[in-house]
C-alpha cells in the first residue's frame, strides 16, 4: 500500500511537472505567436506564408515596405454587422432623438418603422429606405458637431445580445491580424460601405486605423466662415458609395497605390477584392465566413446584411482564403 | 620692406586663418541649421518658433504626433506655377499627340489655340476652356495607362525658361521645409488644386510624399473587369475640385482631421489657411509672396496662374507668416 501510495504521489508530482512544461511552453508559444487567437488551420498558416514571401529581402515576392498596402472592411470583417449594421442602430436612435421636431415621421415611411422599432418593414424600405433614415439624421449640422454625436454614442450604446458596447464586438483574431500586418511594414486602412465620419471617432483607438486611413461612404459638406469662425457643414446629398464597385474607385481616390491584400467578408468586397489580387504580383485575398451562430452569427447567402454569395464562389476560383469562423478562430471578441 | 613684407605675411596668414573659422562654422551651423536655404529672417524664425511649441511636451501648446498633420498647396508653393501650370503644359502637349485623331480640332477652341500654341487665346478660354483640354486629354484611358503617360512626360518635359525638368523647378527651401517637419512627427500632405493623379507618380521621389498623402482635383473612374483583369476607367467627368472653399472640403474626406500647419501662396489657398488657423488651437499659416522675378518671377494680384490678392489681405488681419522669396531665401531651385 505504501509503496502505491508513493508512487501515486511520483506519478501526481511527475505529472505536475508535466503540466507545468506544458503551460511554459505554452506561454512561450503565444508570445512568439503574434495570431494566438487563430486556430493552427490552413487559414492562419495562408497569412503568415504571404508576410512570409512580401517581407523576405531578396525573394521573388518581395514588397518595399512603402507597397505594402492592406485594405480592410468594416461590417462584418472587423466587428458584428448582426442583427443589423451597427450605423443602422445608430440612425434608428438618432431618428427616435429628433422625432419630437418631426412630428411627420410618426405617419411617413420609412420613419414610422424606424420610431416603432418595427425591423420587417424597415426592410422592406430598401436602400431607398435606408438613406433617407441616414439622410434625416446624419445631416444638417457641422462635422465637429456630428463627432461629438457619434462619439457620446458610441460610447454609451449596447449591443442588446452582447450587453457589451459595440466597440467590443470586435473580432479579436481581425485585431491581432491588423496587428500582425502592422509589425511587418504594412498600412493598414479601412475601406468600409459604412460612413466614413461614423468611423473615424473611434478607428484610431479600437482598430489602430488613423482617420486618414479610412475610406467609406460620405454625404456632401459646405465650408463656411461662421462669425469669423471655420466650420464644414453636412449637407443632405449623397457624396460617394463606397460599396462594390465603388471600392476599388475610392481605393484609388484615397490611396493611390493598388493594395496587396485585402479582407472582406459578404459580396460588397467582390470588387475590391479583384482589384487587389487580380493584377499580378503577391497578393493576399480573404474572406471571414460567418460560420458560428454560438459564438457570434451565422449566415452568408440569404443575409440581408453582409450577403455573401458571389464572392464566396469567387474565393474559390481565385484562391483566396476563406476563414471559418468557427474553426479558425479560438476567441471571436475580445475579453471583458 | 622687410618688416612691412613679413608684417603683410603675418596678415595674411592671419587672415587664412580667419576665414578658415569662419568656414568651419559656417560648416557647421549648416549641419545643425535644418533649413540652410532660408535667410534668417522672421519667416524662418516664425516656423522654428512654431515647431518649437507643438513639440514640447508638457508646454501649453504641445500637439501629440498623430495630429500633427502639415498640408501644403502645390503649384507656386511647392513649384513653379509660370508662366503656365505644369500640368497645362502636360495637357497642351497631350493636345498636341492627339490631334492626329481629331481633326476638327484645328478648327474648334480651345484646342485650336492649344495645337497654335496661342497661349492669349487660350488665356480667354478660362476654367470652362481648360476643363475641356483637361477632360480630352486626361480621360479615356485607365488609371494605370495614365500614370504611364505622366511618368514618362515628366522625365522627358523641360521647362523652356530653365531648360530643367520641371520636378527640378521645386523650391529647395520648401523641400526642406517639409523635411524638417516630417523630422519633428508631422505627416506631411499635398493639398492641390492640380489632378492628383497627375502629382502622385512623382510626389514620393520629389516631395517624399507618398501617393496616399496627395489630395487633388480628380475626374470620375469606373471599375471593369477587362478579360478577367481589373482596371479602373478615366471617363470624361468631373469629380472634384480641389480649390478654395474645395480645400477644406477635401482636406475634411481624406484626411479627416484638421491641419495645425497650412502653406499655400494664392487665393485659392484662403480657405485651406482659414480652416487650419481660425478653429482655435496652435497653428501656422503660411503664404509664399512671388517677389523674385530675377531667380523665378513676381506676380500676386493681376497673374492668371496663382493669384494672390484676397489672401495676403487675410495674411495680415490672421497674422499668417508671409515668405517674401528674394528676401527670404537664399537659394530657389536645388542645385544641377
């Protein structure tokens, strides 16, 4: 009995040692691994063979740093676009603020559905629908005025599944990617269908993206000199549509060079992913599925946000990467 | 004699030796002297002083290093802008090899004026004039076969006065000017009235000014996917005008913060020069006077290129630093 009991207690000691190799051999893979909320999958070791090949002096894919353009969508790529875009979420509230001076909208479409907070027949509204929601509330004050309004939401709104703000609902392996890109010479922007002024007050400090990277969707502004004072005012007309085939021209418009690789996620990036990976030279193309209704959501071709039907097709003619979210990634959101 | 010979020896050794620190410290304030080019006069103090402030931490006027954004107008500021802008001369000799494809322009202004070379009549054309040659001569083609065609024009164009190329006709004080503050954190950009994608193939190698940090005029571009290759179209529209009251516009779409630091030289900057200084904050406006006519040329308020009248009355009342270029600047081109 003695001697059973003794070697249990080798055995519990032996395997105490164990674990404890293995928890330091751990620890020490995750500070050499810049991507440790990605899954070891053929999706993680794709990123890291291409930063592999642009980065490596003298190799025949070589990039100069300067070249070493990253584009990155918003909805649904970096953060949650579930159960609606989070910009819709804003304009919804934002419509509910003002609806006391616009006593009209209690009996118009599309405002009527947005004051009820009645989601069908908000899509049925189309585009059409949805603009003039954007219209009516992103419109009519100065850009520092209209800063000042996103920048108070944002901070205090709330995903209602998550009960977590939305700048938390970012997906954690997208941020160690932007990261990763980073640390090896990459810029990183934002090319997003989104509004462009409804990201830049918070992509600096949640995604590392400067303002002057982000490229989106925009309405007109006016310069006025107001009692000797300067401001941009926002005008109810649309600008640019930075979705589709409006990405690859506001690419070029903002940037100048031609990206080598690209993130997207539904078929709003088909063109730009095309326009990064089709032209010859190195180039990286990837996709995030929307895989995991546990975790985060599931869907693809029947979403009325981040549809992902062409593009999923072309992923595969054109061998870009498709990330699974379920497989590939061990975390979706940052920690609390 | 002898005394007085070896008196004059003495001297003159003296002297040697003299000059000989003299050199030496010349030598050496030029090392420590960012900006050698520029005479020591207020316009130079003026910019170190400014640069001094935002970069102190902890002062009362310390700016952090993301906002540090400079913009910098282009033609007349940057470089030559008589007796015609560059990109004019571009567009006249565009005219020029395309005639051959349209014969009725030999009768039809204003490219008959612009095949004759009849720059007074041209003169008349005005803006809607030089929008129609701009329009024929920089659409209709891709992006990328339109950078071909910049690149190999401005390598092989000399300006006919200086029998240089005219990315030698840059202003060495300004070239240093942008050095130093990009050596200080700033991000330096171009803010022009030009095209943009007639600055950008050249701006990195000149200005050491990357593509995505030039903001320009610009005409509308069409994706197309081309046998399974992507490109972006130049069609025959207008999209942006970057001038005036444009300026604060475009600045506000692209960068998405507001300058601390604006250098311009006509009317069209005055906008650009009120948003940057008149929202409160540090800030440096800066104007560049034409008064050189022997190095470059003299010209403000009667010239058709560059006209400077409303803004140097604006200089004054907003205290904006004036550069008068024959006082100020000890060289104007850097050297052969």
């Amino acid at each position: 009995m003695r001697t059973l009991a003794s070697f249990s207690t080798s055995l519990l000691s032996l395997t105490k040692g164990f674990i404890a190799v293995l928890l330091l051999a751990t620890a020490a893979h995750a500070q050499s691994d810049p991507m440790p909320s990605w899954n070891d999958t053929a999706a993680k070791a794709a990123i890291r063979a291409f930063v592999q090949r642009v980065t490596t002096e003298g190799g025949p894919d070589f990039v100069a740093e300067p070249e070493r353009i990253a584009v990155f969508d918003n909805d649904g790529t970096l953060w949650v676009e579930q159960p609606m875009y989070t910009q819709l979420a804003f304009a919804l509230d934002r419509v509910k603020e003002l609806a006391n001076a616009h006593p009209e909208w209690r009996e118009t479409q599309p405002f009527k559905a947005a004051l009820e907070g009645d989601l069908k027949t908000l899509a049925t509204a189309g585009d059409k629908g949805l603009l003039e929601l954007v219209m009516a509330s992103h419109a009519g004050m100065s850009t520092a005025e209209f800063e000042a309004i996103v920048t108070k939401w944002i901070e205090s709104a709330r995903a209602p599944r998550f009960d977590r703000p939305y700048t938390e609902l970012v997906y954690q392996p997208m941020l160690e990617l932007l990261a990763y890109l980073r640390a090896n010479g990459f810029k990183t922007f934002i090319v997003s269908g989104g509004g462009v002024e409804f990201m830049r007050p918070w992509s600096e400090k949640v995604y590392g993206v400067p303002p002057e990277q982000v490229v989106g969707s925009s309405i007109k502004t006016r310069f006025e000199m107001q009692n000797g004072h300067p401001i941009l005012f926002r005008t109810p007309e649309i600008d640019f549509i930075d979705d589709k085939d409006g990405k690859p021209v506001g690419i070029n418009a903002h940037i100048g060079r031609r990206p080598i690789a690209a993130f997207g996620n539904s078929d709003g990036d088909l063109e730009m992913l095309q326009w990064t990976t089709l032209a010859g030279g190195p180039s990286l193309g990837l996709i995030v599925h929307h895989t995991d209704a546990e975790r985060e959501y599931a869907y693809d071709k029947d979403s009325p946000f981040g549809r992902l039907d062409k593009a999923l097709d072309a992923a595969a003619i054109n061998q870009w990467t498709v990330v699974d979210m379920k497989k590939d990634w061990k975390t979706i959101f940052p920690q609390k």
